[in-house]
C-alpha cells in the first residue's frame, strides 16, 4: 500500500508492506528514496510490517518552502505513525538521514522505539574540513543542477568504488534519484539536514534501547572507529562494520538483513 500522508512537513510519500506482528520504520538517506530498501524489503517484510517513510523534498513527497530540523522530521513521522495506526513500539531502520531521525526520535520518545539500527549515520556535525566541500556542492548545484561534478561527486560519495564498477543498476538508482529531485527541494534538504546537522553525541545516552551503529571501511564520512565510539556512549549500543560505502541498504541487501535480524533476535531473548 502506498499513500501520501500530510504531515508538518508536506506530504509524505508512504509505503506500507508486511504484516508481521510489530511494525518497523525505514527511513532513507539524503539524495535517495524509500526505494533504496528495495533489496531488504521483501525479507524484512515476513517479520515486520514495514512503514517506509520518504523525506520531504525526496520521491514522490512534498517539501516544506522553509528550512527544518531533525526535530521536525521526528514530528513528522510521529505523525505518519499516527496515520498508519501505529501506536505501539517500533524498530527504526535509518540510512544516513534516516538514522538521524531515528536517534532524535528515540531521545525524544524511548517509549516508542524498541530497536534503533543506524546505517552510516555519523553522529557528530559536520567537520571544519566537510563544511566547504557541502558549501561547493550547494553552488554548483544551483547554477547547473544534477550534472557534470554534481552528478559524479554525489555518485562517489554515496557508494563504494566496487559498487560503482559492478552494480550498474545502483549507479543508475542514484543517479537517477538525482536527476529526479526538484532542485528547490533538495538544496532546502541539504542546508536542514546536511550543514544544519547538529551533533548528536548528547542524545546517546538518553536513548536505552538496543542500538546498532553500522558503518563500512569505505565510507569516509563515518569510520568504523567513529562508529564504536557512538555506541559506547549508549547503555545498550553496539557497532559493526559492512561492506559497502555510504548506502548500506542498498549496496550489501543480504549483510543488512542478517545484521537486522540478529538486533531484532536479540530483543526476543
């Protein structure tokens, strides 16, 4: 089922799939959409009814004519939940952005989050040396749009090098992703979600339910090292490093499955 939610933020593009006896958000990075859990939705789906949320300015959803927040995102989706009927815990499944949402929904609402899994979402703000490369990306992309440098960069930031050179069809994904999004849209995306990113490290230890911080040995925004320093912040955090660069999700399907599954095992014993 899909259907478009109004929300704080515009209208969402909502996709809901399964009907496992708890329900699962997933919840894409900057640059993609919910098709990016494309290859982990059909087995996810046997143990969890899915609600994958698209984020403003992304897909097939609105986007708001005014910067936001994560916080705004967390209401947000509270509201997607609320629309859906969902009013019991939930395992939150984030991608970069996604996982974002997901460590501030849990720090504001730990009753309504069972298992939190943050796919290559860096934790602390954008570094002094990350700033003016996102500044540069912003400008170009305004003047020429998704092409050229903008289309390349974006591309080699979001996969791996071996992702690039064997999975033509993850290629075409993003880029086409890229091509798709209203320019308006995304750069109001990049300035909320990218250069406005708080850091988040504050928010860990507020957060008491299982959490799974995954990073991989190609991603440069988010080192393994990075990764297990969050999870020793949190009373119930741990990290393990993928294969893959920047999506996960999308580039290692059957490594996210098992790492999904063994968290949400985990809670059951």
């Amino acid at each position: 089922m899909e259907k478009d939610i109004p929300t704080a933020l515009g209208s969402l593009r909502v996709r809901v799939d399964g009907d496992g006896p708890a329900t699962a958000v997933l919840w894409h990075s900057l640059y993609a959409d919910d098709r990016s859990w494309d290859g982990v939705a059909p087995a996810l789906s046997r143990d969890r009814r899915l609600v994958r949320i698209t984020g403003p300015g992304h897909g097939g959803s609105g986007s708001p004519s005014r910067p936001y927040t994560l916080d705004d995102c967390v209401v947000a989706a509270a509201e997607v939940l609320l629309a859906v009927g969902v009013t019991d815990a939930v395992d939150w499944l984030g991608c970069a952005w996604g996982g974002h949402v997901g460590i501030a929904f849990a720090a504001a609402n730990p009753e309504r989050v069972r298992t939190l899994a943050a796919f290559n979402s860096p934790v602390q703000a954008l570094s002094a040396d990350e700033l003016p490369r996102v500044r540069l990306l912003v400008r170009v992309y305004r003047l020429i749009g998704a092409r050229g440098p903008v289309l390349s960069g974006v591309t080699s930031a979001l996969l791996s090098s071996r992702t690039r050179e064997a999975d033509p069809d993850a290629v075409s994904y993003v880029q086409e992703c890229l091509r798709r999004l209203n320019r308006r849209a995304l750069l109001t995306a990049i300035r909320s979600i990218s250069l406005g990113r708080p850091d988040l490290r504050p928010l860990l230890p507020r957060i008491p339910v299982p959490t799974l911080h995954v990073t991989t040995e190609d991603d440069p925004l988010w080192t393994p090292q990075q990764a297990e320093a969050a999870a020793a912040l949190m009373p119930r955090g741990t990290s393990r490093v993928a294969a893959g660069g920047h999506l996960t999700p999308l580039e290692s399907p059957d490594e996210t499955i098992e790492l999904v599954r063994e968290l949400w095992g985990a809670t059951a014993r």
